[in-house]
C-alpha cells in the first residue's frame, strides 16, 4: 500500500485531525486548514493529511460494483485502518510522550465513508467528520443498523443537489444520510446533519473545514 502523510497546522498540539485524501484534496489542503482555524476560533490543532494510492480500493469497507466509471470499488479498508493505527495515530497509553488529548477523523465523498466505517472498527476517534459521504455505498446504511458506533459524536453533511442525480445508486444518498442520522440519534450519539448548497462538486475544502470545526467547537463547548 502506498501511503504518504503530510502534516499541516501546529505538530505539538493536544489535537489530532485526521483525514484521507487524493491528489485533489492536496490541492486545497491549506485552504481547508485556514478555514478550519477561522472557523474554530484558531484552535491549535495538527492535521494529518494522508494520501492513499487507490481511492476506490483503499477506503472501500467491502466489494461492490462501479457505480461510475469502470473501477469497482475495493475492500482494502480494513487494511488502511491497520496502517492508521500503526503509522498515524499516537501509541495507546503512552501519556508521557505524545500530548495528544483528541484525536478526531473526517473526510470528503468515500473518504467520509471511510471516517464513518473506522468509528464502528475502533474506538481511537473521538469524533468523526463525515462530509458529504458515498453513504449510498451498498449495504452500508444497514450494517449501521446492525453495528455499535465508539466515536461519540459525528459531524454528517450533504448538498442539497446531491441526491438529483440520473444514477439510481447514487440518488439515493439523500434517503441514506437521513438514515444515518436517525440510527445515530437513536443509540443516543451527539449527532449533526448540515446541508450545503450544492452538488457533491461545491466547496469540498469548506465543507470539510466545517466539519473539523464543529468537532472542535464540541470539544471546547462552543457549539450551539
């Protein structure tokens, strides 16, 4: 697996951001961060970046046919969670070293799939940052149901043009982030769901921003 980490913000803050990302989110990477800061009151965090090689493969927690394009989708998930624990996330009860207090994850389209799927694998995130996810993903929705969420809190968003769309899989991600936040509220998580204006294409770097922040707001008990 090829995987690079890039490091972005203050590297000894007490919080930890982290987030997968291809060539495109690198392209607006530091625009993210300034609106993170921006947005969060300039809360010190470090934000690592983490470029996987293969998008559909890396971050997919199972098998399932293209729904665009002709690249079906991976299960290599599970496989980039492993590395995540192993190579980014500090060493588990190693208080003296690392001054990591939260450590919190988010992402964009299948990366916010992903960041949704790691919270239901570990407990190591304290919050997550879904933002406009691929939660149309087959059978995704229902493993939610069948399955206990660790993180404790989750930021879920959407463009309000995102379920107009002529691909019956991908229509149907309206319907599936409504879901998700009716599941997660009900086994009583601190759970948000923002709509944006837009479609999946408008403001990536913002929407992300706004995510991060809310966990960050959360944290410091500014959030309304």
């Amino acid at each position: 697996m090829g995987i690079d980490i890039l490091n972005y913000g203050k590297k000894d803050a007490d919080i930890l951001l982290v987030q997968m990302v291809d060539e495109h989110d690198l392209e607006e990477i530091e625009n993210e961060v300034k609106h993170i800061k921006k947005l969060s009151g300039d809360r010190k965090f470090c934000l690592k970046a983490v470029k996987v090689k293969s998008w559909n493969r890396d971050l997919s927690p199972w098998s399932a046919p293209a729904v665009f394009g002709k690249e079906d989708f991976g299960k290599d998930a599970p496989e980039t969670l492993r590395y995540l624990q192993e190579k980014v996330l500090p060493s588990e009860g190693d208080k003296t070293t690392e001054p990591i207090k939260k450590v919190y994850i988010g992402g964009y389209s299948l990366a916010g799939l992903f960041a949704l799927w790691v919270g239901y694998q570990t407990d190591r995130f304290d919050g997550i940052a879904a933002v406009s996810p691929s939660i149309w993903f087959p059978g995704f929705t229902e493993y939610m149901r069948k399955n206990r969420l660790h993180s404790d809190a989750v930021y879920l968003s959407l463009g309000d043009r995102e379920e107009k769309t002529r691909n019956p899989v991908m229509a149907q991600v309206g319907n599936a982030i409504r879901d998700a936040e009716t599941i997660l509220k009900g086994t009583g998580k601190d759970c948000i769901l923002e709509w944006n204006r837009g479609t999946h294409f408008n403001e990536p770097a913002l929407r992300t921003a706004k995510g991060f922040a809310w966990l960050l707001n959360r944290d410091c008990g500014t959030v309304d």
